[in-house]
C-alpha cells in the first residue's frame, strides 16, 4: 500500500485511514486510541510509523532483542551465502526498525 500510494501528505492520510479500517479487536482500540485521539503524543502519522507503533505496543521488549541477538551472531557456517542472506532477511522483516545501511 506504502508503494503504490506514496508519501504525498494526502496519500499519507488514505493509507492511515485504511489501515484503521482494517484492524479489530485490541489493535484497532490502539489504532483509535494512539492515531484517531485529538489528544493523541504523535501528531504525525505515517503508515511506517504506525505500523512500528503497533510493533512496539504488541510485541513484547524480549521478542524485540532476542531477534536483534539473532540477527547479529548468526554466521553463514556451512551453508551458502543464500542460507546467510535468507536468515538475515528472515530475522531482520521481524524487527521493529529495519537494520542500519552498514548492518546490511
């Protein structure tokens, strides 16, 4: 959805709105609560950003760093550069911010 609509402000605020539309149970009440509240810390929403949010909330803290230890002791081993390359994107897609530029 990020791709096809891009970042343009209005944009920005169809694919918020859209990912409300989503939601239910416990993830949609964070959604009203964190993004919908006018009295909401973040003003600014992006779709990347409340998507993070909701990592954030959800996920708990030992999942978060038990994936970046992962991430950073594997080693390739026996195995080819793909099973590397396959097992460092596998860890990374599960944590919360991306890697930094010199990570990957």
């Amino acid at each position: 959805m990020n791709q096809l609509l891009g970042s343009d402000p209005e944009m920005t605020l169809i694919q918020i709105r859209y990912l409300g539309t989503c939601l239910t149970g416990n993830a949609h009440e964070w959604y009203v609560r964190n993004i919908e509240s006018w009295d909401c810390i973040t003003q600014l929403w992006t779709l990347e950003s409340a998507l993070e949010g909701m990592q954030k909330y959800f996920l708990p803290a030992l999942t978060h760093r038990q994936v970046s230890i992962s991430y950073k002791t594997t080693r390739q081993g026996r195995g080819t550069v793909q099973d590397l390359l396959n097992k460092l994107t596998k860890f990374s897609m599960c944590m919360v911010k991306a890697p930094g530029q010199y990570m990957q």
